[in-house]
C-alpha cells in the first residue's frame, strides 16, 4: 500500500455516483444500489435512506459492508464499518433534488437518516484494454495461449 494507492481511490471513486451496498441478513448477503455521496477530505461514504428499512436493521445487527462499483471499465469494491446517524444537519448538508425524488417527505422528516460507511481496505480494477484487445486477449486464454487474459490492473489497498 502507498499514499499514491490511497489517493487513486479517492479520486477514482469520485467518478461513481452509485454503487451496491451489501449488508448481512442472518446468514445471507443482500445488496441494494444506493446514491453515493462524498464529503470534502473526509475519506468516509454517505447515503441518505431511511430509518425503518432492513437494511438499518441489518447494520443493527452487523455493522460489516461491502460496496461495489461498476462504471466503464473501472471497478471497485471496499469492506468497511457502516453506521446509522440521524444527525439533521448532515442530512441538510447531503440533500439534494435526487434525494427529493427517494424521500418525498423531505430533508426535515425525521425518518431521512444517513448511512455512514467508514471503509478499511478496497480493490481497484482498472480495464485499460480496448473492446478489441478485450476478446483478443480472452480468446488467446480460451485457446490455452495464457492462463488469463490480461485487460488491465488491480490494487489493494488498505484504507
């Protein structure tokens, strides 16, 4: 891990406006897609919902997450802690027209919480490879030339 690793995924998860969360139920995974929102250095992930969902009992029960993002060659993903805060002026803060659209009770009902991902380690995959070099490169591994195709990098980092 290097600061330079810590940095490419701030930066890069800024170009993600929503990701999955995966919460634990019992012994099941259940992901959802959610609204992904930053805030200045913070290096922490917000997402407006609210109070009376599974998801916020599931984090009750488990504060463990995982997020996975998906968008034009880059993936990510990252485990961390999850919390629920009822803070108002966060919510304040976090509000916008799209979140109007999900919570036509608006920001001030009491219900609107924010779910507070504190993330510990991430995977990053970077696909540089074009369409083309794509299928070449996963059909030189289909005929036995590599045992995988090579398309681009991955990182761990530890956050």
């Amino acid at each position: 891990m290097t600061t330079s690793d810590i940095d490419k995924f701030w930066e890069t998860i800024g170009n993600f406006d929503t990701c999955m969360v995966v919460t634990r139920d019992g012994g099941r995974m259940r992901a959802r897609p959610m609204a992904l929102r930053l805030r200045g250095d913070d290096r922490k992930l917000y997402f407006l919902t609210e109070r009376m969902t599974h998801k916020v009992e599931e984090i009750a029960r488990d504060d463990d997450v995982a997020c996975t993002f998906s968008k034009h060659g880059q993936y990510m993903s990252l485990s961390g802690r999850a919390e629920v805060v009822g803070d108002r002026s966060l919510v304040a803060d976090l509000w916008d027209a799209s979140a109007e659209a999900w919570l036509p009770e608006g920001k001030n009902d009491p219900d609107v919480v924010v779910l507070v991902v504190d993330p510990d380690s991430a995977e990053i995959w970077d696909v540089k490879a074009s369409k083309i070099t794509q299928a070449w490169e996963f059909a030189r591994a289909y005929v036995g030339g590599k045992e995988r195709p090579q398309i681009g990098e991955q990182r761990k980092v530890d956050l």
